[in-house]
C-alpha cells in the first residue's frame, strides 16, 4: 500500500452532526462569546497564584485522552517537584473541597478519574473542587503538607477564574474541532477561535504511524498561531496487570491466539483498544457503556452471562485503568470475576521525535517558576 493510498484513508473524520439542533447551537455559541468577552475585557477577573499552574484541557466534549496526558505531566514533575492535581470531580457525590486522603477517601468523594490517579499515584496531592480557585487556595494552605509547588488542573480550560502558566488543549486527531459544531449540534463548547488561549496545542489519539506529510495537513488546517507550540501523540498500551493485584502482569503478545476476551468498557469510545486487542486475537467480546458509567446489578449480570458463555480457560475481562477505578472495590463484583479481570493501562506517547522538546518547555517554565525559585530571585 502507497503512503498517497494510506494517507487518503486517514482523511479526517466529519463528526455527526445534528443539523435539527443548530439553532440552540447558535444561540450556544451567543452565550459562550459573551462570557469570554467578558474575561477578556476585564469585566470578570481571573486570578493569578505564586506557582506553576498548569491546565490540561480541550475545546471539545470528552474522548481527547486528558487523563493520560495529566498522567505524563505527573510523571515529568513528580520527583522532582511536590505536584497536586486538582479536578472537578465529575459525577462526585461530594460538595466543595475534597482532598484525596489514605483510608477515607472513596470513588463516590473524588470521582472516578480523581481517583484513578490518586491510586496511580499516591504520593500526588489529588483533590477536587467545582470552584478552582478556591481549590488552590485549599491546596496553598500551611497545613498541606508537604507543600505543593506545581498545581495541574484536569480539564478547567473553560474555568477561566484561574489564570493558568501553561495552557494546553488536547485535541483529537480523529475528531478534529475544525470540523464540529457546537454544542447541542456537535460537541464543540467553545468556538474553535477559543484555541488561541492556549500555549500548547497537542493533536492526541493520532495513528502511530503518523507521517510529517499528514501531521502537516493537520497543521494547516489547524491553523495555530505563531507563538503557539503545536504537538501530535499517540496512545501506546502497557502490559496487562491484574485488577486485584498490580504485580501480576504480562504482555499483549503473551495472550493465547485462542482466548476469548471480554471488553469491558465505560469510557467515551473503546475503538482504539479493540484495533489493539484485534492484533493479538480475533475473539472479542464488547459490553460497552456511556462514559463515567455506574455499574449497576444489572450490569454485572449482563458481564456474568456474557462470561459464563465462554469456554473455561479460555476467557479472560479486560478493562480501562478509569473503568478498573470503579470495579476494584465494587460490591457487586464478586471473587471469579475479579479473578479473571485485568487492566489495560495506557501512556502517551511524543510523535515526530518532539518528547524532549515538550518535557524542556515544561520543565524550564516549572524549575523558573516555582516559590522557591522566585523566592531567591528575589
């Protein structure tokens, strides 16, 4: 197959459109301008803080890999500085300012991505709060200990309140912003012109085998400003661990050409891992759910049956890490399941050589920036 015969089949994806709601996404659109006019002529103040803060976030709904993305800004900072990541905490059943603590904290106070990184993490200060500055006045507090130095905000381009350092909008390769409509017609929830806020723009969840030629393309219809730093990332997936032991882990290549897999899935599209999953067997078996799903009785008797089908020693559960976060202290989920239930984490991975490039524009601003910094500048 030719690179012009592959690179046609990659032609960017026209998103669905629902041609019926494009009134209520104009009158969408009225609101969301006025509102950013407002920042951006001074009428609503934003709030600058005394540290790096830096905000991981989209122009789009969901699907654009926000959380692997923290997950390697957490990476890149966390031994050298004390970082804490502060999140709404989507579908929380708490109110205000949770901060994750080690024997109390459960899924249902930080929500299920919080969550997947404080345990991914555990020596990162996670915490939760719909209102983020004073999420990071909480995180400021003399009684944080030890004292945070980088704050990540987790999907909070639209909280414009906090003034963040480092603005970084994600942007899916195969849904692209140039191509969407806003919400209730698409699922853009912003203008696509509310990318010129952003310092880094990283075109995510791109095909491996990216080429320049493509990446290019992309680029140009992108259309980036000057003084905007454009990436393009792939996800790459790890060894498969165990749900109810982290140790035990092997290889996608080490499954038997013969197993019967489970996919199981409450994220926004299970697409990519079941291209990866094909590479090593043929017999996948999806149960799918919208995403941030809260598995109910029902649910799990779906999984059972589905499970119970399939040829002893020859079956196996896989899972997300974000879908693991809800299922390994589940009620309902009893011993054979847990048993037979493995993860699949994921990593980002820099395209066209720029992972140094991205990690020195990180690093260099942080180790400027940080109190301590300032502190003998001063």
């Amino acid at each position: 197959m030719t690179n012009n015969t592959r690179t046609t089949s990659r032609d960017f994806h026209q998103p669905k459109i629902n041609f019926f709601l494009l009134p209520l996404s104009w009158l969408y659109g009225w609101g969301v301008r006025f509102r950013n006019w407002l920042f951006d002529c001074g009428f609503l103040k934003t709030k600058e803080f005394g540290l790096p803060v830096i905000c991981v976030g989209n122009i789009s709904v969901g699907g654009t890999g926000k959380t692997p993305h923290t997950e390697y800004l957490i990476e890149l900072l966390k031994d050298t500085y004390q970082v804490a990541v502060l999140s709404r905490g989507y579908k929380r059943k708490s109110k205000g300012f949770v901060r994750a603590e080690k024997d109390k904290t459960t899924i249902a106070d930080i929500g299920d991505e919080p969550y997947q990184m404080w345990k991914k993490y555990p020596k990162v200060t996670v915490a939760v709060d719909n209102d983020r500055c004073e999420g990071i006045e909480q995180l400021l507090q003399k009684e944080v200990k030890p004292p945070v130095e980088v704050v990540v905000l987790d999907d909070a381009f639209q909280h414009r309140y906090v003034k963040p350092d480092i603005n970084i909008v994600l942007i899916n390769y195969y849904r692209p912003i140039f191509s969407d409509k806003l919400l209730p017609a698409g699922r853009l929830r912003e203008p696509i012109k509310g990318q010129r806020r952003a310092d880094i723009l990283i075109v995510s969840k791109c095909p491996a085998d990216l080429t320049l030629e493509e990446s290019r393309q992309f680029e140009n219809k992108l259309s980036p400003l000057p003084s905007q730093s454009l990436f393009f990332t792939s996800l790459e997936y790890n060894d498969l661990y165990a749900l109810s032991n982290r140790k035990e882990r092997f290889a996608l290549k080490m499954l038997p050409k013969d197993i019967e897999i489970i996919l199981l899935t409450g994220i926004a599209s299970p697409v990519s891992i079941i291209e990866e999953l094909s590479k090593y067997t043929e017999r996948i078996h999806p149960i799918t759910f919208d995403d941030h799903h809260d598995f109910t009785d029902a649910d799990f008797k779906l999984i059972h049956k589905e499970y119970d089908i399939l040829p002893e020693g020859q079956r196996l559960i896989v899972t997300t890490e974000k879908d693991a976060a809800r299922l390994i202290d589940h009620p309902l989920m009893d011993e054979e399941l847990r048993h037979h239930c493995f993860v699949l984490p994921i990593k980002v991975k820099f395209l066209n050589n720029d992972e140094e490039k991205f990690n020195n524009k990180i690093l260099d601003y942080v180790r400027k920036n940080t109190r301590n910094s300032l502190l003998s500048k001063g």
